[in-house]
C-alpha cells in the first residue's frame, strides 16, 4: 500500500514557496523544510495500557539562509502566512554573537530537481483499529504470562510513524513520504535476588505487519530470558568473539561509522581524516552507510539538506574509501554531500549522521566460525554504545554472551559483558564474516549525548578479538 | 492557549477528563569551532500536548483510559476536530485503574514559582559573553585547547491546565550544549567531551566547567593504558555518580513498585544490612539553583515539594507521580526533577588510597533494575597507598550495586544536573580490565 502525502504540507506549499523566494530577494542561498511526521506508541504491561504520541511526531519548518560569509537558520512552527517571511527576515538579521568571528562557508550552487517520493509498506497504520493493536499487544502479555513462571513484568511495545517532509530551495522541489514501525518486546524475570532484564526488537520500513514478528518472537525472547538467570561474568580479558548482526551493527556505527562523519574532519576532531586510501581492518571488511544502501529505517530519499540520498562504501576490503557527509561539511571540505545531513527534527542543527550503516557479508558460515573457537563468546544483544571519533576507543554494553569452549556453543551465558578495544586492531581481527545480512534499526543513534534520530545498523556474523569485562 | 482546542474539547464527545501541557519555547543556539562562528540557529517552538481520558466500567472494575497526542500549530480546517475524536477513540480502548487527576488548590510549590523567574534571559545578549568565558578559561589553562564547542539558551514558558479547573504555569530559564576540549601527549592528541546544561547564564560558571575540562584532558593526554587489575576498589569521582543514585531513587519509586520490579520497602535498609560505609541519606527537591531540570509542578500539574526519601539508610516513603501513588494508596509527592544527597564522612584525601579512581568514561552505563553498572574509562587515576595519582585510560569497570561489601561517600560534594551531593563514591568490590 502507498503511503500517502501530507494534505497539511500540501495545503502549505505555495505560502512556503512563497517564503522562499521572498527571502530569496535577500540572501544568496535559500532553503526550507518543512515537516509533518505522525506516529503513535502503543504499550501493554502488567496491569497497565498506554496510547502515546510517537517522540518522532513533528510539524514544523526551517528556513536556513547565506547571509554574505555563512549559514544560519531559524526553526519555526507557523504555518505560512503574510506576515511569515518578513517576520524571519527580521528574526534572521538578529546576530547573537555577532562580535565573533565568522567561520565562512561558500555558497550552495544546487542542481535543479523537482520529485515526489512514497513509500510503500504492506498494511497501512488505519488497516488495524486502536482497539485490534492493543488487544494483539494485551495478547502477546498474556501468554508471556502463562509461558514463563519466573516473569516479573513485560513491556510489549509497537511504534508506527508516517514520516513526510517537503525540501524547497530557488532549485529544489522535493517530497518524500514513507512509514516505518518498530517493536520491542522487554521481559523482566526473577529467581530469588536474581533479576534479569532481556529485550528483544523489531524494526523496519514496515506498517502493521510487523506486529506478527512481535508476536513470533515471543517464545525465544522468553528463553533467553529465562537463561540470563544465574548468568555468570566473564572473567576480564581479550577474547576471540562471534559478534550476532546486531552486534556487528553496533560495531559499525560505533566503531567507525561516527569517527567517518564528516563534521568531524571540519572539527578535526575525526582519526579517520589521516586514514584515506589506507588500511583500518582486515581483507574481510567492507562497510557501507547510505539512505539508499539498504532498506531499513534509516531509509529516505533526500536528507533535511536537500541532497539524494545515496550508498556510500565506507570500508572496502580493509581500506579506508569515503566519509559520510552533510552539506555544509561538504561545501567547506570540497568534497560531494553524500545525503547524510539530518536533524533530530525540524527544530534542530542537521549535522552528518549516519542512517542504514552495515559490514558487508562474507563468504563464512557460522558453524565454522564456532568451530575455529578454542575459548571465547558469541555476543548476541547490546545494551548502548559510545564513539570516540579522535582517539579511536571502542566501548559497547552487551546484553549477553554465550560461552563458546572447544569449538562448540556451550550453555552458558554470562551477562552483561562491557567490550572495548581500539578500533584499527578490533577491525584488523575480523578473520571470518557469514554470508547473511541483518539489520536493525530500533533503537536512536546521540550525537554526543543529544540529537537524536533514527537510523539502522547491522551485518553478518562477524569472528574478531575483542576485550571483554 | 488556543482557543480553538478548548472549544474543540468542550465540542467533544465521550472525553471525561483532559490535560494540557503547553511548551512555549524561545532558542538561540552558537556553534563554535575552535574561537569562530560555525553556525547560528534561533528556534521558535509551541509544543502542546493533549492527553484525553475516558472513564469506564470492566469486570465490574472502575477503569480511566488515556491517549497522549501532539496538537500541531496551524491545524487545517477541521484537522483539530479528527485529532480529538481520534485521541478519544483511543482513550477508549487504553484503560487502567481509575486515577485521579491533579485538582486545583492541591497546595503551594515550596520554594514558590516565582523562584524560577529569577532566571529568565534577554537571549540576543547572552551568548557572546558565555562564548567569551570558554576563551578565558582555555586562556588560564596551559596545555589543553578547546576544539568545538556548542551553547543553547532557551526561554520557555510552561503552562498546564485540566478539565478539574486546574490552571499553573512558570518561565524558566534552561542552557545546555555541549564542549569538546583537545591536548597532545606523547601519544598524539586526545580529547575528552562534556554535555552542558546550566540553570544560569553566567559567564563565570561556564568557564569553570571549562577549565576542569581542560585540566583532566590535558591529564588524559599523559595517561597510560589501565592495567588489568581485576577485583579493585573503585573511586567512582565527577559525572557518573548521580546515575549511580538511579538504582535507588528507581527502586523507590511508586511505579517501580507498582509493576513488581522495586527491591525496597519502605521502613528497611536500601543499601542492605552487611554493606560497610556511609548510610544514605536522600532527599528529592523540585528547586536546586544550578539545575536546569528544576521546575514547581510535574507534568500533572502537581505542586512540588521537598520530600525526604531515604535517611541514614532507611527508606521513608515511596515517590512518584499522582497515578501510581494513588494506586499504591500513599501519599503523592509529584515526579520530582532533582536527588540532593547527604555527604559522607571521608574527605576524597582519606579515600584516597590503593584504588582506581575513575573521572570520565565514554558512557557510564547503569541497568536500574538489576544494578549492574560499569563503562570504558577515558580517564582515571591509579591512586597508590600513599595518595599518589598516575593517570590511566582505556579498558573498562564494572559492578552490581547488591554485590558491593562497601560503599563510602566523599564529604566533598559537586553540583551537577539534577543533584548535588557526594563528589566521589568508593565502591568495593568492582572489576577492572585493563586498557
């Protein structure tokens, strides 16, 4: 089914061309965005229902403007009116600071293109009603009631959001509409002082369908669950390790992908910057980020800058090919925007960000992975992770490992693990990748600790050495 | 207020009760690379937030459903219409046991609202001279460097009202950003990073928070790799002690104990009885003068108030919103935004002593539930029996809160967003792996 367009944005277009060429006669470059994303939350737990608006609802615009030596912009929620343009005109001419100096940026000289997008999903949000969705979610509860004597408590959550945006600039007129939705199912069990908290997650460009992957997760959720009870600790040390997709995900994003954001090589703040064309893992990575490169929710057509999103090969076969940028880096670095500038919403900076980022599968097959293993752990779920762009320090909270002795998958599970290492060695272990790909894209990706969006991650199984504590 | 949407829910059919939370929120925003102008942003949002309530009767059971929604500015013609009637649909189907909501003449806020005002800003003004405090602090600091830095100033006005006839609101004042300060040691140059948020505007503050930056950057720059260290007394110092607190306001915490998940009681120890150290004493407050968080009433429009929650180990009372309160039958206290926390006895010099000390890591991370926390160190010190300090950083710590055999508090305190209270915490047992 086709997502549909916005009847608001629709209704706003002309008023908001309207805008852009008034400031037009202004400033040297132009350009406004405007938003009009929808999304729900529903959750179901013990003795407890909610309805909520999804945090990535938004209705909105921002005008960015070349005002003689750089970019400034304003964020604003009125509709367009007759007063709206000279009203930013004024508010744009305000310079706070405006006794430093300016870090110049050249102007925007844009291709012209006007195209409409939509997206497409197999059941629409309105194919289900409220009542259907909670009672579907009441049902998942229920029989994670009756399933797991040990359970305490369990979230069983489905988000669905229509995202549609409007790009226009003196050159542009772009439009895109698509929907994604996610799921997550969060069992808490307990054995005496033992508590335990497992999740389980679903996402994708995907409508109401994926609830039935909510629903055919649940007894393997359990599971896992029930055998994080007693987990042990890994006793500290470096290990050879299986990472599960997700977790090759979380490798990728947070290893390498946010020190390949090219804000950071105009802040210089970015390792990365010294490696181009040079080696940083083994012949066995290769690793994409792109709007276009995979199908997931960190998919668009065009970013909140204007520009097409694309696929860009990041890694290939162990060398360091390309960045991922938004526009204003690129204008300054001399390079392409790649289609990664994206806000956390209409009311924030774009910065680059990553969207679908992936290692690229390989020619390896998990058994044989298992079986090169003498002493390590195969990592399955990750709690959180965090970049360190400069200095190339890697840390990632695992949910869970399962012991891996004498080339076979034991029972035992330790949980949580903490992984570190330092990114050029962990990437150089990369000795084995499997032929699947996975990604995921339930979670949000901080720039720092703030500016949060959606995007995906994922890749094969991945064997590697890594420190565990 | 938009007119138009209390017309709307007067219009309504089948909504019982509503709230409204209104945001109204002025932002001017300076990105700094280095002493220049990246860019600068101004932002002018009205956030409102909906949430409408149906009451209804199940399994003989006295049931209010709620829906939350986002009512956009600039609605089309009839859009306000379908908005309500689909958040009332919801509400029909998203029943829980019946609660209250917050009714007017609840009480007084203590400290009153008017303290809050006191922080508003002419925000065209106040980012140059915040700007020009980061400049001076990197200017008395020998060996470190900013590299970036970005700072927001906000005014908002909040304001929330309900179908009881309930009607409060209060400006605040909120900064935030974040600093990126960099140095090079023999290894090349590294960075350490710090989120900003301050309650006031002022220069001096700022530049503070700067220079400790600079100061431990430049100590990270000299830092040599953790070594493995194992089973290791823990002197957790700065920014990862207040998430360390979470595990026992979480704990105590009226909803925790409402969904089964809370370990305490009230009347017993939080901390057990075979931990050696400092007993706690916690205290939630709705005003500290450096927290931004801070603010008179909750999201229900409950009047806040200090409440005392834990003293000399001993849990007080649960806390929590009106909801989850009256469905537990206990007095409600409100969601409160900021943990204050007695100091100990040991000053950081005594408990300093044979431990890793650990200042910044790349994301301390805490699971409330179990109490198992740990991160990557940025930066620490490996503190030897005499006192000494070498600076260390890389590999990572970890513990469970209900496994430490100690738990000592420093009497130095620190003022960080949401808390004041204790500097340093020294944990035992914790494992370190080395870097």
């Amino acid at each position: 089914m086709k997502v549909p367009a916005s009847p608001y944005l629709a209704a706003q277009r002309r008023g908001f061309r309207g805008v852009v060429r008034a400031l037009g006669r202004q400033y040297g470059y132009v350009s406004l965005l405007a938003t009009d994303s929808q999304g729900t939350r529903y959750e179901v737990r013990r003795g407890q229902v909610s309805v909520q608006e999804s945090r990535w609802s938004e209705r909105g615009s921002v005008v960015r403007v070349h005002d003689g030596s750089g970019y400034a912009e304003l964020s604003f929620d009125l509709p367009p009116g007759r007063q709206l343009a000279e009203r930013l005109a004024r508010a744009l001419r305000t310079r706070p600071a405006g006794g430093l100096e300016p870090m110049p940026c050249p102007v925007h000289r844009e291709a012209p293109l006007r195209r409409r997008w939509r997206g497409r999903v197999k059941l629409l949000p309105e194919s289900l009603r409220v009542e259907q969705k909670l009672a579907r979610l009441a049902a998942v509860r229920d029989r994670a009631f009756s399933l797991c004597p040990s359970l305490v408590d369990i979230r069983v959550i489905y988000e669905e959001v229509t995202v549609r945006k409007l790009f226009l600039s003196r050159a542009r007129e772009l439009e895109q509409a698509y929907h994604w939705a996610q799921g997550y199912l969060i069992p808490v069990v307990r054995r005496g002082e033992d508590t335990r908290l497992m999740h389980q997650t679903y996402s994708g460009l995907k409508g109401v369908e994926l609830l039935d992957e909510l629903e055919e997760g649940l007894e393997p959720t359990l599971k896992t669950a029930e055998q994080l009870l007693g987990a042990g600790r890994v006793s500290p040390g470096v290990y050879e390790v299986i990472l599960a997709p997700e977790v090759a995900g979380l490798l990728a994003h947070e290893a390498f992908g946010h020190g390949v954001e090219m804000d950071m090589f105009v802040k210089g703040r970015a390792r990365a910057a010294q490696y181009l064309g040079r080696p940083v893992g083994s012949q066995r990575v290769t690793m994409h980020d792109g709007a276009r490169a995979a199908e997931q929710v960190g998919s668009f057509w065009f970013d909140d800058e204007g520009s097409l999103g694309t696929d860009t090969r990041i890694i290939e076969a162990g060398l360091f090919r390309a960045g991922i940028s938004d526009l204003l880096s690129a204008l300054r670095l001399g390079t392409e925007p790649t289609g990664n500038g994206v806000r956390e919403s209409f009311a924030r900076k774009a910065y680059a960000r990553m969207t679908n980022t992936f290692f690229a599968p390989g020619p390896d097959r998990l058994e044989d992975m298992i079986a090169s293993i003498r002493q390590g752990y195969l990592l399955e779920r990750f709690v959180s992770g965090m970049e360190d762009p400069r200095n190339w320090g890697l840390q990632g909270v695992i949910l869970y490992g399962r012991e891996i002795a004498g080339g076979r998958l034991g029972g035992r599970v330790v949980s949580p693990v903490i992984m570190t290492g330092y990114v050029p060695e962990v990437l150089g272990s990369i000795s084995m990748a499997g032929g699947e790909l996975r990604l995921s894209g339930s979670g949000m990706c901080g720039k720092g600790h703030k500016e949060y969006v959606k995007n995906s991650a994922g890749g094969p199984y991945l064997k590697c050495r890594l420190r565990l504590g | 207020m938009p007119e138009e949407l209390l017309q709307a829910l007067r219009r309504a059919r089948g909504v019982d009760a509503w709230r409204i939370v209104e945001r109204l929120v002025e932002r001017r925003e300076l990105y700094l690379i280095g002493h220049r102008v990246d860019m600068r942003r101004a932002a002018t949002v009205r956030r409102l937030e909906l949430t409408l309530y149906r009451d209804f009767q199940r399994e003989g059971q006295s049931l209010r459903g709620s829906a939350t929604l986002r009512v956009p500015t600039g609605c089309l013609k009839g859009e306000l219409e379908r908005l309500v009637e689909r958040g009332a649909e919801a509400a029909g189907w998203a029943g829980n046991p019946f609660y209250p909501l917050v009714a007017p003449g609840s009480g007084e806020p203590e400290p009153p609202a008017s303290s809050y005002a006191a922080h508003f800003v002419e925000l065209e003004q106040a980012l140059e001279p915040l700007a020009s405090g980061l400049f001076a602090a990197e200017r008395e600091t020998a060996g470190a460097r900013l590299n970036s830095a970005e700072l927001f100033v906000e005014n908002v006005r909040t304001r929330i009202l309900n179908s009881e006839g309930l009607d409060v609101g209060f400006p605040s004042f909120r900064g935030s950003g974040e600093l990126v300060v960099e140095a090079r040691g023999p290894a090349g140059e590294v960075e350490l990073f710090q989120e900003l948020s301050f309650a006031e505007a002022r220069a001096e503050l700022l530049g503070d928070e700067t220079r400790r930056l600079l100061e431990l950057c430049r100590d990270r720059a000299r830092a040599t790799p953790t070594p493995p260290l194992g089973s290791f007394p823990l002197l957790l110092a700065g920014e990862a002690v207040p998430q360390l607190f979470e595990y026992y306001t979480f704990h105590a915490a009226a909803e925790s104990v409402y969904a089964r998940l809370a370990r305490f009681s009230a009347g017993q120890s939080v901390q057990g009885e075979r931990l050696r150290g400092d007993a706690l004493t916690l205290s939630l407050e709705p005003y500290l003068a450096h927290s931004a968080s801070s603010a008179p009433w909750d999201a229900d429009g409950f009047p806040l108030r200090p409440v005392a929650l834990v003293e000399a180990g001993l849990l007080q009372r649960y806390w929590g919103p009106l909801r989850y309160c009256h469905y537990l039958g206990v007095p409600p206290t409100g969601t409160l935004p900021n943990l204050r926390v007695l100091p100990g006895s040991r000053s950081l010099a005594k408990l300093r002593s044979r431990c890793l000390e650990a200042v910044s890591f790349s994301d301390f991370h805490l699971d409330a539930v179990t109490g198992d926390f740990g991160g990557e160190l940025r930066l620490g010190y490996l503190v030897e029996e005499d006192g000494s300090r070498k600076p260390v950083s890389g590999g990572s710590v970890s513990g469970r809160i209900g496994e430490l055999a100690s738990m000592w508090l420093s009497a130095e305190t620190q003022a960080r967003p949401g808390y004041l209270g204790p500097l340093g915490l020294l944990l035992e047992p914790t494992a370190v792996t080395g870097g």
